[in-house]
C-alpha cells in the first residue's frame, strides 16, 4: 500500500483504507464506505458504522475528506526525488575549429578582418608585429596564418621564413597593400607564402582563406 505505515491501526480502520485504496484519488462517500464494507457483519449493519472509524482515520492523518462527506486515503508528499546530475559539457579545447592568425601593423584593419572571418568553427587571432605573431603561432595550433609584407618597419619576408621553418604545414596567404613592390612579393612567395592577395575586397580574402582551409582538412583528412 503506497499510504503511510497502517500497522497501528485496528481491522476496521485498516479494511477501509484497503477499500479507500483501491479508488486511488477518488473521493468515495460515507454511505458508499458503509455499504460496501457493512454486509452481513453484525457490528457493520448500521448505515453509518464507519463514521467513528473514519474520524479516528482523519484525525490520524489516514484519511482526508472533503465538504461533502466524502473520503480519500491520504497520500504522503512524496519525497522529492534529486534532480539527476546533468552530464558535464566539455569546454572546447583550445584546439577545436579552425585558427587563423591574422598579421597587420594597422589596427583598424586587424579589427574589420577578425570579425570577417570570424564565424563558428573559425577563430581568428591578431597581431601586429613579429613578436607577437611568434606568441600566437607558439601559444595555439594554427591552421592558416594571414601575413602583411610590412610590420612596423619590420621584414615580413623574415618572419615568414621563421614560421615556415617552425610550422612547415601552416599555410601562409600574403595580404598587403605593397602591390606595386614585385621583388618584395616575389621574395615572400620563394619564402613560402601559399599566395599573394593585395588588399582591398574582403568577399576574395575570405573566399581564399575558405578554399584554403578547405583544401587543407582534405589533405590531413
């Protein structure tokens, strides 16, 4: 019986929570509890035999009964059971999606080109001269790393051939605003830049770095 502990109670009390019991939730009259328990035993044929039992009942807590003179079995709270743990959510690695680094003195420029190719999947880092691209590139696995020819009066073409000695397998696309320096942009292709992009539409750097990743996932695949 899913109500509290009934051994306390006499033979009387306990064949009407029996009966109670088998309404479940539903409330069952006086008369219908005197009627169905009452047959032929002497002590039950008054027609109201069981309201001194099912105020003991209702004074025990056994019982409850509604404005009408009708009666349930009570049902115990259950106990609130613990919420299961929820499973925990492994944090991304710092190696899950695609890594861009993205190399340019100019501020303004690192901002607008993160946010461009920033999108789920892809993060893109910044930094604005070869000290700070050496940080990146020792801090993070880079999948694709985008260079300007000129870092503060630096020379890209040196920065480019450390990386390509330190990370051999990370492309490197050049992205700069020097286009009419022909030497400079043949020097970083020889270096090992993948290509050269001058700077201007967006729509084409973008469509490079996605070919490229792409390509990319498709030869460690």
């Amino acid at each position: 019986m899913s109500s509290r502990d009934l051994e306390d109670l006499d033979p009387v009390q306990r064949e009407i929570c029996a009966f109670l019991e088998s309404w479940g939730d539903q409330f069952v009259s006086g008369s219908e509890i005197s009627k169905r328990l009452g047959g032929k035993r002497r002590y039950l044929r008054d027609p109201k035999w069981a309201v001194q039992p099912l105020s003991r009942l209702i004074e025990s807590g056994h019982v409850e009964s509604d404005s009408r003179d009708h009666y349930r079995l009570k049902r115990l709270p259950q106990e609130q059971e613990p919420a299961p743990e929820q499973p925990a959510v492994a944090k991304p690695r710092s190696s899950d999606g695609k890594k861009i680094l993205f190399v340019d003195d100019d501020e303004g420029w690192r901002t607008v080109v993160s946010l461009f190719l920033s999108e789920p999947g892809v993060s893109v880092s910044t930094a604005k001269d070869a000290t700070e691209a050496l940080v990146e590139a020792e801090s993070q696995k880079l999948d694709l790393i985008v260079l300007d020819l000129d870092l503060n009066g630096e020379n890209g073409v040196e920065l480019l051939k450390f990386l390509k000695r330190n990370l051999p397998d990370v492309p490197v696309i050049l992205y700069t605003g020097r286009t009419h320096d022909e030497d400079a942009i043949l020097a970083m292709l020889r270096a090992g830049a993948l290509q050269y992009l001058p700077k201007g539409p967006l729509k084409e750097l973008r469509r490079v770095v996605e070919t490229v990743l792409r390509l990319s996932q498709a030869s460690g695949a």
